[in-house]
C-alpha cells in the first residue's frame, strides 16, 4: 500500500484539515476519504468525478498526493 495525503475543507463547519491515508492508488484514497464524511460514492469513477461528487456534497478535496515512508 501506498500513503497519500489530501487536504479537504467541509463547507459546513469550514474546517480544512490534511488527512493521510493509505491505500492502493489515488481513487482509492479519494474514496476512503469520502467514506470518513460518510459519503458511499461507486469505485469505477474517476478522480474528477469523485471530487465533483464531493464538491456536490459541499467538500472540496485535493488531488491526492503520494508520500514515501
């Protein structure tokens, strides 16, 4: 597994943190984070279509980033 990092705000609460997540590629981190705000989003969509999904939702997420260990 591989570590990414994506930073994301909610606009309901305004808050923009960093999370970590591991996972197997991008769109897989993507939709890790989706689940932690409790959004069920299908794993056959693209990384822009994730985030729109989510910016629909009132989130706004990064491109995830790849980090080494």
């Amino acid at each position: 597994m591989k570590t990414y990092v994506i930073a994301a705000i909610n606009f309901h609460d305004n808050l923009n943190k960093i999370h970590r997540i591991k996972a197997n590629s991008k769109e897989e981190a993507l939709l890790k984070l989706a689940g932690i705000f409790g959004f069920e989003i299908k794993s056959t969509l693209s990384i822009e279509e994730i985030q729109q999904l989510l910016f629909d939702g009132d989130m706004s997420v990064s491109d995830p980033l790849e980090i080494k260990d």
